[in-house]
C-alpha cells in the first residue's frame, strides 16, 4: 500500500505541476520548479521504507537464510503494486495540481 502512493506522487510529479501552471500562470516559474520537491520527497519515501526491505530480503536469498521464491514473489509484488500505483496517480492528478497551484501561492 506504502508503494503504491509512493508510485502515485512519483507519477504525477511532472505532469501534476505543468497543469499547475496553466491554473496560475502567474506563477508559472513557480509551480514548474515544484516537481523537484515532489519527486524528491517521493524518493525519500521510497528510501525510507521500501528499499531497506527488498534489500534485507535479496540478502537473505544470497547468504542462503531466505528462498529464492520469496524474492520472486516480493519482486511481482512490487511490480503489481507499481502499477496499482499508476492508477491510483490518475485519481491524484488534479486534486495534486490544484494542491501545487495553492504551494505556489503560499510561497510567493
């Protein structure tokens, strides 16, 4: 669940602040520079609470404590989650742009 909101903020990242800047065109320059942030705060995410896991378990499988079945598994997981995240970023799309728009108005 954690990655597929992690996959929906990465994803409309971009696209979420281009729109962004049609809604306040005053604040274009504003609004562009706010995929950085987003993008960033996503990978932090991802750091944070994905990746110390897979890598624990990819560990496991290479000293021999962990199944090769259960990295398998975890991996088509992480694959559907992705996806499942894709999806999610579609139904985040606008609400996210609107929320970028009023970011940039705050700081400026």
């Amino acid at each position: 669940m954690i990655n597929n909101v992690i996959t929906a903020i990465s994803t409309i990242g971009v696209l979420s602040v281009l729109y962004a800047g049609l809604l306040v065109p005053e604040l274009n320059n504003t609004a562009v520079m706010a995929s950085e942030l987003i993008n960033g705060v996503a990978t932090i995410l991802l750091i944070i609470f994905i990746d110390p896991k897979i890598s624990i378990l990819a560990d496991d499988v290479i000293n021999q404590r962990g199944s090769y079945i259960d990295l398998k598994r975890a991996s088509v997981m992480m694959m559907t989650s992705r996806f499942l995240g894709t999806i999610l970023a579609q139904v985040l799309f606008i609400p996210g742009a609107h929320y970028v728009a009023w970011f940039a108005k705050l700081i400026t």
